[in-house]
C-alpha cells in the first residue's frame, strides 16, 4: 500500500502541477474579491479529482493490467486513490482556510462561528462531489465515467451561483440552522465510505 501511495504522489507532483496553478488562481481571486461563492468553494472539489487524473494516465500506460502481476489488491489499488484524493482535500481546505481567515481578518469581518461553518461547508461540498463521480469511473473506466465529473462540476457552478444570488454574504450565516452543519458533515463521511466500498466492489467486477 505504501508503494502504491508513492507512487501516485509521484504521478501527482509530475503531472497534476495545473491543478495546483488553478487553485492557487481561484484561492486568490477568492482572497481579493467580493465574496464570490464559487471562487471559494470550487478549489477543495477541484483538487479532488486529482485521482480522476492518475486513473487517466493508469489506463494509457496500462499499469492496471500490469499491476496485477504485483501483491496488491484490488482494493488496496482503489483505496489509494480515494486516500490520495483525500489528501489534496484537506490540503486545499487549510489552504482556503487560511486565505479566508486572513482576508476576514484584514476586512474586519471574521467570525469564528461563521468561519468554522464555512469550513465545514467547503468539507461536505468536496466529499460529495468527488463521492458521486468515483464510482462510476472505476466501473465504466475514464473515458466513459468522466461525464459524471462534468455533471457534478456543472451542479456546483449552478449551486454556487444561486447561493450567491439568494443567500449574498449571508450564506454561511443562513446554514447553520441548529445543528444541521454538523448533520451534513457526518452525511458527507458516510456518503463518502459508501463510495469507497462501492468503487471497490465495481473495480473487483471489472474486466480490464
């Protein structure tokens, strides 16, 4: 498991180098401008689908053929990626967290409260998205299962955009609604080993 880690850590720092250029782009556009959801939101999502990007280039080489004359599992293969893409979640979360408690500060207007919300919210957004787009691209392989990156992509800029317009500034405020951040959080966990155990059993049925 550790060799497969490695390895993709490698694939990731020589080929996912835009990913990190591109949310950098959105951290600091999020950083300077006027609250834009989408700007906040999208980097952590984004940065999640570093795996789809190692699944890519796994299937051209032909390592997943390959990496059945090795001792690893399927589901140690599958698992790799899913800790990958968790890795860069959590990474691009405390990037984005800093960036926003910074530019609240310098502005006047950090709440701790707020902030944590906003935070968890980033959180939930990610694990689900990259939750839903997973599956179906160990089952049907890139190429095919890319389309359900776009539309989960395409949901988020369609939610953000409308949060922004309904909500304004006030989003993350309207949220907190009791206890239901913490709900969704948990939500977003579950939703997200479903989608592992999922990946694992559809990679396992899978003809290569």
């Amino acid at each position: 498991m550790k060799g497969l880690l490695l390895k993709d850590l490698y694939m990731t720092m020589k080929y996912c180098r835009s990913y990190l250029l591109i949310a950098v782009v959105f951290t600091a556009v999020s950083f300077v401008g006027n609250d834009n959801l989408f700007f906040i939101f999208y980097p952590c999502p984004f940065c999640g689908m570093i795996p789809v990007t190692l699944l890519g280039y796994d299937e051209r080489s032909h390592w997943q053929q390959y990496s059945d004359t090795l001792p690893y599992t399927k589901g140690q293969i599958v698992s790799c990626k899913y800790v990958i893409g968790l890795m860069a979640q959590i990474v691009m979360l405390i990037v984005s967290g800093i960036a926003q408690a910074v530019r609240t500060s310098v502005n006047g207007t950090f709440e701790l409260e707020n902030y944590i919300v906003l935070m968890l919210m980033i959180l939930v957004i990610s694990l689900i998205t990259s939750s839903v787009s997973l599956p179906a691209i160990f089952k049907l392989g890139v190429e095919k299962g890319r389309i359900a990156y776009y539309v989960m992509v395409g949901v988020l800029c369609a939610g953000g955009a409308v949060a922004s317009s309904v909500f304004g500034e006030d989003l993350q405020v309207k949220f907190q609604l009791g206890s239901i951040i913490p709900i969704l959080c948990l939500v977003g966990i579950v939703i997200y080993a479903l989608s592992w155990f999922m990946s694992i059993a559809f990679y396992k049925k899978r003809e290569l």
